[in-house]
C-alpha cells in the first residue's frame, strides 16, 4: 500500500498547474489571449517609420507583426488540439499543454522584445500605437492561462511543488510520442517533403532578416517554436519517418538545400549560406575525431588552413610563390591530400597520447601551423606564403568551362557568384555527408566508437587503438582539407590570422568544437545546425561583436548544464549524458524499484 499511495501522491501533487484554474478555463483563457494577441499583429504598433519594419500600417502585418502572427498561429494550434478536433491530435503524440506554454512564452517574448525594441529607439512609451498594447496583453493573457494547464507527465519526488521554473524545465523535457499509425507511403513522403519545406523556408527568413532586431525577434520564436514542436512530440514522429524513408529523406533534404540560393534576392545572405555550408562541413570532418573516434583535437582549425593554402599555392595568383595554376579537381586533391600527409605526420607521434594531453599536444600543432605561416615571409624564413599578407587575389573557379565568378541564368533566375559556390560548396557536403555515414556504419567506424567509450576494453578485444585513431585523425584532416580548397577561393585570399584557435569570427577550433558538441557528437545533423547556428548569429549581431564571447560561454555553460548530448543527439548519448532519474516515462506505468522521481531505468 505504501508503495501504491507514494506512486499516486508523486501524481497527484505534479498534476497540479502553477496557476489553479479548471483546465477548460485555463484552455480558454489560454485561445482568447492568444486570438486578441493576433488580432493585435493587424494594427499599427508605432506611428513613425523610424523603427525598422514600418509597423505603422494597419492591417498588413510586418516585420516583428509577422514573427508575432506566426508564434500566435502555432498557439492556437497546439491549444486547439487539447479540445479533441479530429485531425489535431496528431500534432500532439507527445503532450498537449506543455507545448502549448512553450508556444506561448514564445509569443510573449518576441511581443515583449518588440515593445521594449520600440521604446528604446523612439525613446519612451509614448511611441506605441494600441496595436502593440493589444498584442501584448493578449500575449500575457495566453501565457497566464497555459501555466494554469496540467503537466502531461508527473514531476516526480524530487519536485513535488510546481513553480514558475520547475514548470517550464519539465516542458523541454519531452516524452516518447509512441508509435504513429501507420500511414500510406505517399503520405509519409510528403510530410517529409513538407518538414523539409518549412526546414528550408524559415532557415532561408532568418538569413535573409535585413535589421538587428528582427533577427533578434525571430530567434525568440524560432527558439520556443521548436522546443514546442520538440515537446509535442512532433519531431520524434518526423524522424521515425525519415529513418523509415532515409533515402527519400537525403534526397528531400539535398533538394532543399539545392533551392536556397534561389530563394535570395541578396548575394550577401547567399554568401553567408555559403560560408555556413564551409563550416558546417569542416564541423562534420571534425565529427569523424571528435565524436566517432573520442578524440579531442583542439587545432582542427590547422587542417582547413593546409588544404586552403595549399589550394591558394596552385591556383595560378598572381601572388603564388610557385606560379603554377591547377584545375579544380587537382587542387581539390592537392588540398585534401596535403591535410591528409599533415593528419598523419602530426597524429603518429602523438596519437598514443589520451585525453588532455592529445588535446594539449594538438593545440600547440594548431599555433605552430599559423606561426610558421607568418613566418614564412622571406625574412623569417623562405618567401612560400608572403607572411601575414597571405596569398591574395585568388582567382575564381572554372568547372567544364563554367565560371563560377560570373551570374549565371538559371531557369529564369539569377544565380549570383555566391550562389555559384554555395552549389558547389554543397555538393562537398553531400561527399563528406557520404563519407561520414558510411564510416559510421562500417566496422571501422563500430570500432571507433569501441575507441570512444574505453580504449581499454576495445584493446584487449583486438582492436589496433593506435593504427584506426590514426585513420580517424587522416580522413577528418583530409575532410577539412577538402572544405578548404573551396573556402580559399570564396573568400579570394588567406591569411594566417583566419586558422586561429579562438576568435571572434568562425570558423576557428573553439568554434568548430562547440559546433560538434552544440549539435551533437556522432550525428550527422548534429554539427549542420551546430555550426549554422554557431555562424550565423555572430554574422546577424554584428553589433554585439564586443561581447561575443562572453555570450558564446554563457551559452555553452547553460547547453551544457540542460542538454549536454547536444541539440541533436543519438540514444546512446542521452543514457550517457543524463541520469535515469531525468528521464522520462509513460504516465500508464509505475515506478520501477529503486527509481527517484520519474525515471525508468535504463529507458
């Protein structure tokens, strides 16, 4: 009986919301502030132009009107969804109210930003129109009412009294949404279609954001949008169809990414998907050391600069030292090989070194290689890299008679030079993406991963340590080599101070490490959106250039502390990462024996 009553006071207790109302008053409360707070997006929020967006019109909603609109239209589909209207449910395998506070608390933060964004730079209230109050109010309202909703799991033992903060913790914490019903597969393929749709359409809005502040508003939403459709359990259900589909599923994905430049009518934002693309591809080179093989390289950064100066070398500028011009495909091999003799030149003495001591070791290699670089000026040493000149005036590419330099007419619409590399940026990514997948799933790769989790054991099994962290350490240089060849030329010159270990502009060490451990070590999409993210915000908030890095450790402290295994993250690393209290378990089953809250062992 004891064990019984225990189990049902834990449930009883965490199923009381933070604000005591019924819950169908709570779900009301909750569609009225959110409807008054998107009706509030079709009235004018300021009377002067000034402020960037012209929110002076009424009803036509933009700029931050739009990201309020949006965060509202996904309120009212997730609270709708608690009322049982046919075809809703299936939004919400995972749970109906936490993602409906989540959405809210979007709404209300990106409203809330917006009004204070107006007062700051008009300089007082005085300059809101009723639009705004409306919006806003309407926005507090729905937030009141969805922390008045039930949890849709137990808190557990250890917090049995709900709190403002307990509350919004256990909402990012989402459940198993269980298996879907099976649906035809045409249907499978075009919600996967669809996903990778509004994938593409929202990266493509938040590169494209033209002002500091919306940029700033659409990471309010995007930020709790996501973790609401986490929550819901909708993710989950998209990737069982994707594994299910995997090659629809690349195919889509590929398809997509194909359609971004033609959705820029800028060639700076193409440039910076470009530049995304660079980073993300030498993160997922790094993926190989770091997250397949447990490696800790602190000076991958030095991989890039070898394939790129050694592109630069052949690539007939005027600058070269050596004078010879290479086509592409041979200053492709030309960079990847030299990264590959560097991984191997650097890795054999060194590998048999564990922990921070490799990690020491390989950032001393990444200073040495950015010195002697500088050095190699024709003073310091021999004229090869003309010092921190760098090798300048790179000339563009030229495939099949194809210049990449020139815009091009692709089926009515321009393709800029930007737009041009990022293709052929892409199509790098689709190799080492290939690379990488395979790798993982071979043997070699199940015996890295034997490497990672206890070089010890996977010694005395009969795995030669030493010769695969070798081969591990090889293929991410040479996968780095590879992205470098292509950054050389985009970005027309290199320069020694580009392959720091730490700076303010990526990619560097620091930065491609957090992008693998920010993503999720040993995924594939993991380091994508690590370093899509990791990349553009610095390029959006040039204005915060200052506390840069302040706010790169503060959020690396904060994604440690609540989501270790990254944003993406495989079963095994959510075992490792998390304790079996943490994680969760369907309402309809008791407590295991010996569990502390919610847990289940071993789930």
């Amino acid at each position: 009986m004891d064990k019984t009553t225990d189990t049902a006071k834990v449930s009883t207790a965490a199923a009381t919301p933070l604000i005591p109302l019924p819950e169908v008053a709570a779900r009301a409360l909750t569609v009225a502030g959110t409807a008054v707070a998107l009706m509030g997006t079709f009235l004018a929020w300021t009377w002067t132009e000034e402020f960037p967006g012209n929110l002076t019109v009424t009803g036509y909603p933009g700029g931050l009107q739009v990201l309020t609109l949006v965060g509202s239209l996904l309120t009212l589909l997730f609270a709708l969804s608690g009322y049982g209207i046919r075809g809703l449910g299936w939004l919400t395998p995972g749970g109906k109210n936490s993602p409906v506070l989540l959405a809210a608390l979007g709404v209300f933060g990106a409203t809330g930003y917006s009004i204070g964004a107006i007062t700051q730079e008009l300089g007082g209230l005085v300059n809101l129109e009723p639009g705004a109050w409306v919006a806003g109010i309407g926005a507090l309202i729905a937030v009141i009412g969805a922390l008045g909703l039930p949890v849709d799991q137990p808190y557990g033992a250890a917090d049995p009294t709900p709190n403002l903060w307990g509350r919004i913790r256990h909402s990012l914490t989402a459940p198993d949404p269980g298996r879907a019903k099976d649906l035809p597969s045409w249907v499978e393929i075009l919600i996967i279609a669809a996903g990778f749709g509004v994938g593409l359409y929202v990266f493509a809005y938040g590169i494209g954001t033209e002002y500091s502040e919306l940029f700033i508003g659409f990471l309010i939403v995007t930020t709790f949008g996501f973790t609401a459709v986490t929550r819901a359990g909708l993710l989950k259900r998209l990737s069982a169809l994707t594994a299910k589909h995997r090659n629809v599923s690349m195919a889509a994905a590929f398809v997509a990414a194909i359609c971004f430049p033609f959705t820029q009518t800028n060639d700076q934002f193409a440039l910076i998907g470009a530049n995304i693309l660079i980073f993300a591809t030498v993160a997922l080179g790094l993926n190989v050391v770091v997250g397949l093989a447990g490696l800790l390289d602190l000076g991958y950064v030095a991989f890039l600069g070898v394939g790129a100066y050694a592109a630069a070398l052949v690539s007939g500028s005027p600058q070269s030292s050596i004078g010879v011009e290479f086509p592409f495909w041979a200053a492709v091999l030309t960079g990847a090989a030299a990264s590959l003799i560097f991984g191997v030149v650097i890795g054999a003495p060194t590998l048999r070194l564990r922990g921070d001591y490799l990690a020491i070791v390989t950032l001393g290699f990444g200073e040495i290689f950015r010195i002697t670089m500088n050095n190699l000026n024709g003073n310091s040493g021999p004229d090869v890299t003309n010092g921190s000149n760098g090798i300048p005036n790179i000339p563009d590419l030229e495939i099949f008679g194809f210049n990449l330099g020139l815009p091009h007419n692709v089926l009515g619409t321009e393709l800029t030079r930007s737009g041009n590399y990022y293709l052929l940026m892409l199509a790098c990514t689709a190799i080492v993406v290939l690379v990488f997948r395979r790798s993982a799933e071979s043997r070699i790769g199940r015996a890295w991963v034997a490497i990672r989790e206890d070089e010890t054991a996977a010694t005395a099994m009969g795995i030669n340590g030493f010769r695969l962290k070798l081969l591990a350490f090889a293929l991410g240089a040479s996968l780095a080599g590879l992205a470098g060849t292509v950054q050389a030329h985009v970005s027309y010159s290199v320069t020694p101070e580009q392959y720091q270990f730490a700076g303010s502009v990526p990619p560097n060490s620091a930065f491609l490490l957090a992008a693998v451990i920010l993503g999720g070590m040993g995924t594939i999409s993991g380091p994508l959106i690590g370093a899509a993210l990791l990349y553009l915000i610095p390029a959006k908030l040039q204005f915060m250039a200052e506390y840069q890095l302040l706010l790169f450790g503060i959020a690396l402290m904060l994604l440690m502390r609540f989501r270790p295994e990254g944003l993406v993250a495989d079963r095994r690393k959510q075992l490792e990462f998390h304790e079996t209290g943490q994680l969760d378990v369907p309402e309809d089953k008791p407590l295991p024996e010996g569990a502390t809250g919610v847990a289940k062992a071993g789930a």
